[in-house]
C-alpha cells in the first residue's frame, strides 16, 4: 500500500484561468493511454423557477443535436466516435457535467468539438427532442399521470417548494416551452467562462493541456458565475407520502435531511455511509438481508449540495414487511446515534476509501470527474489529502454525525406501492422511535 501512496503522492492538479474566468485543471498520469475530458458548469434545476423547471435538462439534451461542423445529432455523435469515445452528459440539481475519453492523440480535436458545441450549438430538431424528453419524463409516471418515481417523491416531500424539491427533467408540460429563444437565453446565462471548470486527465502534459483547453473554451462569453437559492429546513417532524402504485412489491425511501458539503461534519457523514452500506458485509445488507431476509436487494446513499444534502435508505419491500423493514432502518440508526460503528467497521471503512481513491490511478475518467469537482465544489485539491479525508474520524465523530441526521424532525418516509392497513400502522411505529 505504501508504494500506491508514493504514487498517489505523486499526483498533481495543475490549475490555471482562462481569460473569460473558466477555470482549467490538468492531471497528468503519464503511465496510461488515453484522456479524460470533463466539464463542469453550473447549471441544473437548483438555478431554475417554476416556470423554467427541465429547461437546463433540456438544454443539455440539445448539445447533442449538431454543431456548426456537423450540424446533425447523427453527423456530431459519429463525429465523436470516429476519436474514440462517445460524448456523456448528465444534468443535476447543482451542475451539469459533460465528459468523453479518446485516445491522446484526439484529445484536442474531442475537446474542439465539445466546446463548439457549448459555444454555437445548433439547436436543431427541437420537436424531435421534445418526444425524446416526453418520453424520459413519462417512464417516471404512471397511467394517471402520477409522479411514481420514488426518488423524485421522496426529494419533493424533503425539500418541498425549494428547487431541490423539483425534478431535473421538469414537469411534463414544460417541454412544449421550450424554443429556440428561450434555450439561447439560458445557454448565453449559464455556459459561460465564470461558471465553468475544464479539466484533462490521463496521458497528457500540463501545458499541452491548457493550451488545448484554451484553444477550445477561450471563446466562451466570461459571463458570472450563477449563484443557487439557499435552503433552510423548517421541518418539525417526520414527514410521510405513500404513493398508491400497483406491483408486487413497494418501493420504499427513508431520508433523512442533512448539513451540506460545506459543513465540518460533511466528512463523518460520509464515512457513516460507507459503514452502513459499501459492500455486502456492511451493516444494512447484513440486517435486512443477510440476517433479517427481509429483502433481495437495499441501498443506502448521500446526497450532498453545498448547503444541505439527503441521506437515504431504501429497498423494494413485500407489502406486509414494510413496517419490519423500516423498524429495522431506525434500529440500525438509533444503534449507530448511540455507539457509533465498532472500531472494525471504522477501519475497514476507512481502508475501503483509501481503495478506492487508489484505484483512480488507472482511471482517468474517475480522476477527470474527482479533480474538476474539486476546483468546482472548492474541495481539497491534493489527491493525497482525498485518501486521507477521514484519518482524524474516530467512532464518537460518527455517532455524534449520526444524532445530528437521525431525527424526527429530518425525516422523510415515502412508499410506493401498495401499502395495507396494518403496515401503516406499523410504520408509525417504527417512526416513533426516532428521537
């Protein structure tokens, strides 16, 4: 393990600015053959209103459908794939990120393409899109139109009217919206110098890297970084929404509101996560599967924005177990709020982490994505401080974060499905221990 630290040690995250504020970070991993190429931009649904809900998802559906080169979504995608890679895109709440790996020696032609497509896109097809996104929004809704996606239920009950509460796709009729104009409109506001992070991983030298990414985004407008609504909890108790869905089983979260990134807690809230759920020997497969056989499959995940973030729990449940699944839950939580994890489930944890954030010296695309969410989110920038993020949390540190999540008044339950009368009542339950 020492001789992957030395090298871990070794890597480095050369930063610099362009001159319309877009920020570039070039990591060099010179014992692999390909690049990594990944942009940040600070658009998604937390910079939206109600009117404009889906419109950044939309936007970055359209970054597909031609440039001034290749005017066509069939002409830009082959256009990409002909370097090697294909072109990956993905909106969230706070960001929207782009990414593509291609050989080194079409690093520079991916990287033209893709700011050209950010600059100047075509915007063509728009009602071609609009069936493509209808159809997108309409897997998350049943016959009547309900949302049933238990993910986006759980994020409304949460965070309410807030635009974290929204979906990223947006409202079904939101699509007709929008055209031409109005896209423009956004992309001139939010693909812009000062709300952008470039960054280059892999085969590839620091200035080589910048002067490529230089070549490529120099010509973005300089535009202002967008800045997200806050969020201020004001919830009082545990929050529940059932979903009448028909199906065999029923989709289950529970979700605790938490601090965001930016809180002194945020790495004792990440770490608690991994000892409840990073892998089949962790604490929620062992108690509701393992041992319990309460179910086939569970999860746990964090959420986290800069002010707030969504810790969940959940599973797919028969009917009448649902009560013992979650009393399970906020057993294993009111466990953890009163003893933290044992000093093995910490150092494995740990261990697994370090692992993890090794395994990203063969990976560009996995460093592409760390080191720009790093200048991004204003993260650590040393790789070697990401590895060593949770050497000062001991098992106090974790249970402390614990009390702090697993209350009432942060509490979140939504079931999907079908939920009879004694499973209701025996939810209540289960939330009644959660102090």
């Amino acid at each position: 393990m020492s001789g992957s630290r030395l090298a871990l040690a070794d890597l480095k995250l050369h930063e610099s600015k362009l001159a319309n504020g877009a920020r570039v970070v070039v990591v060099p991993q010179p014992t692999l053959h390909r690049v990594a190429l990944g942009v940040f931009v600070g658009v998604g649904s937390r910079y939206e209103t109600p009117e404009t809900n889906g419109i950044s998802h939309f936007l970055e559906h359209m970054l597909y459908r031609g440039s001034a080169r290749h005017p066509t979504a069939h002409a830009l995608n082959l256009a990409y794939e002909r370097l090697g890679g294909t072109l990956y895109a993905a909106t969230h709440a706070d960001h929207t990120y782009l990414a593509i790996t291609t050989p080194t020696r079409h690093a520079e032609e991916a990287c033209m393409l893709l700011g050209e497509s950010m600059r100047a896109p075509k915007l063509s097809a728009i009602d071609v899109e609009r069936r493509i996104v209808r159809e997108e929004i309409l897997e998350d809704l049943d016959e009547d139109g309900r949302q049933v996606d238990v993910d986006n239920v759980t994020r409304a009950l949460a965070f309410g009217d807030h635009p974290l509460g929204w979906t990223i796709t947006g409202p079904l009729d939101s699509v007709d919206r929008w055209d031409e104009p109005t896209l423009r409109a956004h992309l001139a506001r939010h693909y812009v110098g000062a709300n952008t992070v470039v960054v280059l991983a892999g085969a590839i030298e620091p200035d080589e890297g910048a002067r490529i990414a230089k070549r490529a985004f120099g010509k973005l407008a300089a535009g202002e970084r967008a800045e997200p609504l806050p969020f201020a909890p004001t919830q009082k108790s545990v929050r529940r929404k059932h979903v009448p869905s028909p199906g065999s089983q029923t989709d289950l979260r529970l979700s605790f509101v938490t601090p965001g990134e930016k809180s002194p807690m945020a790495p004792a809230i990440e770490l608690l996560l991994r000892v409840i759920d990073d892998g089949m020997s962790t604490r929620l497969y062992h108690r509701l599967v393992d041992e319990g056989g309460l179910v086939y499959d569970c999860e746990a995940t964090w959420e986290p924005f800069e002010d707030c973030g969504a810790f969940d729990l959940g599973a797919e449940v028969q009917h009448p177990r649902l009560g013992e699944v979650v009393d399970a839950c906020v057993e294993l939580a009111r466990e953890l709020a009163a003893h933290g994890p044992t000093l093995a489930e910490l150092e494995k944890a740990r261990e697994r982490h370090h692992f993890g954030v090794e395994a990203m010296l063969d990976d560009a695309e996995g460093i592409a994505e760390s080191a720009g969410g790093a200048v991004f989110f204003g993260r650590p920038r040393v790789p070697a401080d990401w590895a060593r993020r949770f050497d000062g949390l001991d098992r106090d540190a974790l249970a402390r974060a614990a009390r702090a999540i697993f209350r009432a008044d942060r509490a979140n339950l939504v079931t999907v499905g079908t939920l009879p009368n004694q499973a209701r009542d025996d939810l209540k339950k289960a939330l009644a221990k959660l102090a």
